[in-house]
C-alpha cells in the first residue's frame, strides 16, 4: 500500500509489530542528505540522548534500533518490542547538509517491510516543499498497539534545529554540528578494489556480537570465534566488493542425521562445529538465534539455537528428540524451509540487493547445509526440480560436504541449468574437526558473499 501526507493507520496491517521491522528511506536530489530518528516521550522530546539514531550514533543502546547509511539513503532495522516505555513515539527526518531547499528534490521514498509481509511504501514530492532545509517524514507511535502516521511536513532548519525542536540540549546541538564534517567526510575504498565502501570494521561487528552476550561464561567460550568471523566478513567484503558486515539474515542449519553421521555426533563433532555457528546468527540477526533442521529420508524442525541452550545443543536437544537415524533425502527438508518461513517471491523492485534482472527484496535467509552422504537416486531429479523452482525466491543454500565421499550429485548442483538465479554453493571440507576458524568461516559465507553481490 502507498501512503501519502496525513494517512495514519494501525501498523499491525502491514508488519509485525513484535519482530524487526526494515525502513528503507531515500531522497532523488543533488544535494547531501542526512536521515535521523528522534526517539521522543509523550511531550514530543527527545526522552534519552541515546535515542538520536544518526550518521554519528547508528544503534540505540540495546540494538532496538540500527542504522545504516549509504548515498542519499538509509535504512533503519527497528524492533519496537524492545523499545523502553519511555519511548514513545519514533519521528524519522531528513535534512539537508550545506545547501540547497528541499524543494529542489524530485522525491523522497521510504519503504517499511518485512521479509514475510509486502509491508507500506510512502511517496512524498518535492512539489510539497519550497525553501524548507528538512522534511520530518513520518512517526511510528504507541496508541492501543503502535500506529503509523505520514507528516510529510517541511521543517525550516537543519539537523541541528531538528534535534533543538526536540529538546536536545544546547551541549548535544554542539555536538552534533561540530562533530558532522569529520564523521560524514567519505572513507578511503579498501585496498586491491576501489569499489565498495564499508560501513561497519571487524571491531565493530565484534563489539556489537558481544554486546548481545550476558553471560561472562559465553564471552569467554565464544569472544575468539566472534572475532575471527568478524574478520573474515571483513575479508570477504573486499574480496568480493560487497558490505557483507551489514548484512541482516535470517540464519538456518541443516544438519544430516543418517547412519554415517552417528559417529561424528557421538564424538563431539557436530557439537563442537555447532559452537563455532554460534557467530554466525550474532552477526547477522539481532536476535542472535540460529534455526535448525535435521534430516535423513524426511526432516525434523528443533528448538531454535541460542546463548541459552547452544552448549550442550547436541545432547540435550538434538538426541532428546526422538528423531531416528535414517538415509539421506535432501528435498523435503529444503521444501520445508521454504514452507516454514513462507519465503516470498523476489521481483523487480526496491531490495537490499540487485543485479540487472533480478532484486532480493527484504532479509535473505541463509542455509547452512551439512551431509557427509549423496542423497537418493530418486531424490535427485526431485532435488534439482525444487532448487528450479525456489530459484527465484530470497534464500540462498551453501551446502558443506564432509569427509572422503566424492559429492558428484553436490557438485553438479552447484552448476545447475534452469534457474533464475544460482541459489546455492558447494564446498567439500574433509574433517570438520581440524578446520580453522578462518578455513570454516570462509567456506561458508565466500559463496553466500557472491550471491548478494549478484556475481554467480
């Protein structure tokens, strides 16, 4: 649905209140445009200083709200569940840096989605506007549930005015006026590419890792894997010339439960591996959650994998529930994933990712797949049918072949006619147990890396 200047509605029509809600925000102009949202009491002020999300300040202090800029963009990842009582409304803006009147711009778009729900676009015209320096575009607010409401309104100052009309202090005004130049000025392109600029440092993806962790225990147990996957993203960005550190995904592991698998789940293997993953769904979800999935002939869906239950994840959840060992089908767990989340068509449209034809529209989910066994021969043609067919939908499928087997069937996937879009990678790791950090990490996010880029 398209909104326009005045429209309000119950935003439980368009989203789930109570999950990450994505707002893509942008301006069609000649000038330099900064966005920002105001975290504000029932009086209209600016409740905490902390709440001013901004090209200086890009979270609010426990994740509710990340921000991410880009050129003449931005988008602002939302969980309004987290967000403190004493914030109650979110009034998102923006303004210009140095010259020029937003009656100038051809447009500004925002677009408020889910990967699960088409989610509400606003259009406002630069007809609207005259000499005004900001636009305050529109307010998420608490109102027997949270409601949604278009100003669209011009505003005759700047960043600075926007944050006094708000009740920032003189100190903060300062601060952020003085602070502007030196924090916007454009980085430096990573060496060996030229290209794409990063938003996010390997310390900044482990800082904000950890600081979804409670216990001192987990920092301890899991702090060296956080910060060789940091790394590795970092890497793995340049390589391939795409910002994988601002990647929001949803994270699911696969995990083969055939006969020949026994071993490595009774020795401590799986396990182990399990805890190096860990990572994974700190960096990429807010949540810090990991779906998992076992199969053999059929599947089973387990308890999701957290800070709270990863540790002994093996014994207390995977042997616990019942599942039996069994053969090796591939394309009945994949079809569940897709059904399980309802994963949505992409199209040609506004995305996180895109290349000439195709547009990834909403967070991509990422599958993990680990077998040590080529499936059945009657699941093959089953298999390379629905990898067709999923083809054109958000979700990308790295599967990881583990020991001596020759993985013919994984190999010939992995160049497979007859889709939209190569959706998935294939890599061969021999033992699991002597794989560094490093060797894993980037075994299973190289692949995933091209794949947003668009280069497969």
């Amino acid at each position: 649905m398209v909104f326009t200047r005045g429209m309000r509605e119950r935003l439980d029509r368009f989203v789930h209140p109570s999950g990450n809600i994505t707002i893509d925000m942008s301006v069609d102009g000649s000038a330099v445009y900064d966005f920002c949202c105001f975290g504000v009491d029932a009086n209209g002020k600016l409740s905490d200083r902390d709440y001013m999300i901004f090209y200086n300040q890009t979270e609010s202090p426990q994740h509710e709200i990340i921000y991410t800029p880009s050129d003449n963009s931005a988008q602002f990842v939302v969980c309004l569940n987290r967000l403190p009582a004493s914030v109650y409304k979110l009034i998102f803006t923006v303004s210009i840096d140095g010259s020029g009147t937003m009656g100038s711009i051809n447009s500004h778009d925002i677009s408020i989605y889910q990967p699960n729900n088409d989610g509400l676009s606003i259009k406002i015209p630069g007809s609207d506007f005259l000499q005004e320096k900001a636009i305050i575009s529109f307010e998420i607010y608490r109102k027997d549930g949270w409601r949604i409401n278009t100003v669209a309104s011009g505003f005759n100052g700047g960043l600075a005015a926007l944050l006094t009309a708000f009740g920032g202090s003189a100190q903060l005004t300062e601060e952020v006026v003085s602070a502007a130049p030196a924090v916007r000025a454009t980085p430096s392109a990573p060496a060996g590419t030229g290209k794409i600029i990063l938003t996010k440092t390997a310390e900044d993806l482990t800082r904000e890792s950890l600081a979804k962790i409670n216990l001192s225990k987990d920092v301890v147990n899991l702090e060296k894997h956080i910060e060789n996957l940091s790394k590795t993203v970092i890497d793995l960005s340049k390589k391939v010339d795409v910002d994988l550190g601002a990647t929001q995904a949803r994270v699911v592991v696969v995990l083969d439960y055939s006969g020949s698998m026994n071993c490595l789940y009774s020795d401590g293997t799986v396990q182990r591996t399990l805890n190096k993953l860990v990572p994974l769904g700190l960096t990429f979800n807010n949540s810090g959650l990991i779906n998992v999935y076992l199969f053999q002939n059929d599947y089973m869906r387990l308890q999701e994998m957290t800070l709270d239950n990863y540790e002994d994840y093996v014994i207390e959840v995977v042997k616990k529930s019942g599942y039996r060992i069994g053969g090796t089908n591939y394309a009945p767990v994949i079809n569940a994933i897709v059904d399980d989340f309802n994963l949505d068509y992409t199209s040609t449209g506004i995305g996180a990712y895109s290349s000439s034809d195709y547009t990834v529209i909403g967070d991509p989910t990422f599958v993990l797949f680990i077998t040590d066994g080529e499936n059945s021969l009657y699941d093959k043609p089953a298999c390379d049918e629905l990898l067709r067919r999923i083809s054109t939908k958000n979700m990308f499928i790295q599967f990881i072949g583990i020991g001596d087997e020759d993985f013919d069937y994984l190999r010939k996937v992995d160049k497979l006619t007859g889709r939209a879009r190569d959706n998935t990678g294939f890599a061969a790791m021999l033992d699991l147990n002597s794989a560094t950090d490093e060797e894993l990490y980037t075994t299973v996010l190289e692949e995933f890396s091209m794949w947003l880029k668009g280069l497969q």
